[in-house]
C-alpha cells in the first residue's frame, strides 16, 4: 500500500534503491529527465535538470554527479575555492509530480574536491550529529515536523470561517482543503511519511484579502529522513500553491495579535526497534535527560530554529508559542511538551466498537517529546543536528535529571497566582541578535566530536547579530503596519 511508485514498481524499500534500479525504472517507465535538488542556504531546494539522452548518460550522471558553484549556495564559502560536487542519494528518488517530461528527483549530497563529504552542508552537518548521539547513547534518534503554513487568496463571501476559530474545521468554511490533501498525496508518493493534515486556528481577513492557516504532520523516522521529508513537502506545497494561483507562506508571524506558524518538531529515542520514551512508570528517565539538553541548549537552539526577525514576534506569551525555558504535560506554553502518549490502560476502541475484540497491545511506541519554538524559518538539515546535539548532551549532563525537575511545571504560568514561578524561569532570546550570542556562549557543546565547526558557528551567530534587532519588537509593538513590513520582506523564509 506505498504511495511511492518506484517502491511498488521495485517491491522495494526506498532505503534499498541501488543505481540500478533507478535504470530500469527510468528505462522501463520512459523517464526523460533527472533532476538534482540539493538545500541551499536560504533553506529552499536548489535544482540541476539533465535531459536523459542515453542509457549510458543516465548512468553516468547516477555515478559520478555534478559540479556546482558553491559560493552562490552557501555565503560562507569563497568564490576562490568554490567547487562543490554534488552527489544523488538514491534512497531519496522519487517521480516529479509536476514536470510536463517525465522525470525523477533525486536528492544529493555535497562533496569537496578532494572527493570527502563537504563538512559544513548542512545536511552532512546533521548526519555527524546522528552519529555522534548513537555513538554516545546506543540509540537512535528519530524527528517528524509539524509544517504550518498560511494560504493567502482572494476573500470568498461563501461559508466565512469565525476569525482565529479554524482549528480542524471542514469544507466549506475552510477553502483549502482540496489543496492540502493534494501536497499530502503528492509528498506521500514522494517518499514522505505522512501522520494527518487539518486546518489550523489562524484565519482572519484583510480587506479583499483571506489567510487560512493549514497543518500537515508527519510520522517520526530517522531523523535524517525527517529533515529531508520536510525539505521536499515546503516544495511540494510551493509549487501546488503557484499551480492553484495562490501564495503560501511558512512565515512564523503574519500580523499582530494573530497565529503564527510554527514548525514543531517531535522526537523520541529508539533502541532494538523500542521507544525509549517510556518505561512501566510512564515518561522514562532517558526522556528527561533528552528534555534537559533540549532545555539546556534551548537559548543557542533558536540560532538554527528561528533565523529572522519575525520569528521573535511568534514568541510571545499567550499565543501557544513558548517564551519560557521549562516543560510539561500537554501545556501548549512550555518550550518541551509531553503529549498524550497512549499509555492508558483502557480500551477506548472497544469501547465505542464493542463488537471488536478488546485490544491487546502496547500502543506506548507512540510517544514523543514536542520541541514548540523553531518555525518555517528554520534551516531544517541544522535545526535537527542542533537538537540531536541537545538530546546527547542531556546525556553527559552530570544534573540532567535534577535540571529536568527543576524546570517541570504543572500549572499554566501566565495566571496571576503563578508569577513567582514564572519570574523562577529562564526565558529564550528576544531577537535574532540575542539568539546569535547565545550561539556564541554555548558552541563549544556543538562542536565537539567534530560535529559543528567553530567557524561556521561564528559565521552564523555573525549573521544573526547583523540584523540589529536587539530592540526590535520592542521598537514596533503591536503597529500592524510595521510588523506587515517586516513580514513582507521575509515572507517567503526557509
């Protein structure tokens, strides 16, 4: 039941693709173009188009890759010693949905030119951080994102969703749907391992002009695959937007005093094909140690997590996103929420369903652990080896579990009742200026075992305290015309 049609054609994984089974699809299937797509340093997919003119080109474009001007795609890197190769990772294929010449997509890595893996790509950045984690746990770590994104479109008189009310409402008083499900199929038939989509709180109108808000989560896989599903869905979404003759932005604010879109990310730890999330007494210490270095790394997180100004006015209390460094059970205000994880014994199924057979089985591999901050601006490839990094150094923390229980909260921290424990808390950076230094501060933990350079770190946290937003959101306020502004130039973030 795969959506993916090389996996049915094949009648195998996609982690099994070898270069010749790309052959014989694109023989078999009368492919006539392969297309590279490699991340770039805005965090949108670059693109290179070979038209196929014979067996032996396809094969040796699947063999021996391409150059590209790696200066133009990362800034870091100098015009003088620019060449890059990239290289396709076969397990990541898939059929264009949108090419008018049938083509494969193919996902690459860079490389250097003495042939070794570029060490400042993000995406090789991300598999050393996998890497290192397994290397000091024994386990491995496992990520899906939750991708919001505003739909922006001519106002429709018909049905009119109530403003800010369109958490999973359905056809007709949210407009698309038709849309959504379309990118779901299409990122499902491209590998994507897809959980649900609905529509999501935010809607409001300005003038002629509607926003609905949708939501498409993902299922945890390996968190390099988590990072490359991410990366092909905002494309997915992008290019149906442009095809239905609409916008669609994964900007984290549009206005004031109305949703913002995140990018949530859910993690857990698996060993032997168990989640260790859990043991017979619920939440397992192993997950609190990953909550502390999450936690712990939270100030430096945001460096890879939310990269422009905009992002610092999502950040703000009572809006369902985090401003405070603490946890909790299903609190929506936490930076790290433990969601329900079906670890209750009753069985609701049968339930509701009595002519079914009570349920015999533990449902406990479904729980995660919510990182609430990053959004659509986020360098995904590094917002995950940062938080790879973070779940490690939970466990070489000598107070991991102290520091786990010190942040714990059980109470919503904005009642008059709770400020003593609010003001106990400390808070994320305010401004990509401060998140910059705070990258600065804590760069020797994402460094070590040769995961991050220090180089690029600085290169980084340069760039973010070159936006001069210190007072930023203080400066604005709430002046719905500055913040539009704002919005505008980085609408189309990540």
């Amino acid at each position: 039941m795969n959506p993916n049609p090389l996996v049915q054609y094949l009648n195998k994984a996609s982690e099994d693709f070898t270069k010749a089974d790309l052959l014989r699809y694109c023989e078999d299937n009368n492919i006539g173009m392969i297309n590279f797509r490699y991340a770039g340093w805005d965090g949108r997919l670059k693109t290179l188009n070979f038209i196929i003119n014979s067996k032996d080109h396809l094969d040796q474009i699947l063999s021996c890759g391409e150059r590209v001007d790696g200066s133009s795609l990362f800034s870091f890197i100098e015009a003088g010693s620019s060449d890059l190769y990239v290289m396709p990772r076969f397990k990541t294929a898939f059929v264009n949905p949108f090419s008018e010449i049938p083509a494969l997509d193919i996902l690459c890595s860079y490389f250097d030119k003495d042939g070794n893996p570029l060490e400042s790509a993000p995406e090789y950045i991300l598999r050393k951080a996998h890497r290192s984690f397994t290397d000091v746990t024994g386990m491995r770590f496992e990520a899906m994102g939750e991708l919001e994104y505003y739909v922006i479109f001519q106002k429709d008189e018909l049905y009119p969703a109530e403003n800010q009310r369109g958490y999973h409402e359905s056809v007709p008083f949210t407009k698309w749907e038709d849309l959504r499900t379309e990118a779901m199929l299409a990122i499902a038939q491209a590998g994507g391992q897809i959980k649900y989509g609905h529509s999501e709180v935010g809607n409001f109108t300005v003038g002629d002009i509607e926003y609905e808000q949708n939501e498409i989560e993902f299922l945890p896989v390996d968190v390099e695959d988590a990072a490359d599903q991410l990366m092909i869905a905002k494309w997915i979404l992008r290019n149906l937007a442009h095809k239905y003759g609409v916008t669609v932005t994964f900007a984290p604010k549009i206005t004031a005093g109305k949703a913002g879109s995140g990018m949530h990310v859910h993690t857990r730890l698996m060993k032997d094909g168990k989640n260790m999330m859990v043991d017979k007494n619920g939440l397992s210490d192993t997950a609190r140690k990953a909550i502390a270095g999450y936690l712990a790394l939270a100030p430096s997180l945001t460096a890879f997590g939310n990269i422009n100004p905009t992002s610092y006015f999502r950040l703000v209390p009572h809006q369902e996103a985090p401003t405070n460094i603490c946890w909790g059970d299903r609190n929506r205000s936490v930076l790290v929420r433990v969601p329900l994880g079906w670890s209750l014994k009753k069985d609701m199924m049968h339930q509701v369903n009595p002519l079914e057979k009570a349920l015999d089985e533990d449902l406990t591999s479904k729980q995660t652990v919510e990182f609430r901050c990053p959004d659509g601006s986020a360098d995904i490839y590094l917002l995950l080896a940062g938080l790879t990094v973070a779940a490690r150094h939970g466990f070489e923390m000598k107070n991991a579990l102290e520091y786990a229980k010190e942040t714990y909260v059980d109470v919503d921290i904005f009642k008059k009742e709770n400020k003593a424990r609010l003001e106990s808390l400390s808070v994320l950076p305010g401004s990509c200026h401060e998140s910059g230094e705070a990258l600065l501060k804590q760069k020797d933990i994402y460094t070590r075992y040769g995961v991050f350079s220090e180089g690029m770190l600085d290169w980084i946290a340069s760039y973010l305290k070159g936006f001069d937003d210190k007072t930023l959101r203080d400066d604005i306020g709430n002046s719905e015309e500055e913040i539009l502004k704002l919005v505008n130039r980085f609408f189309h973030c990540g």
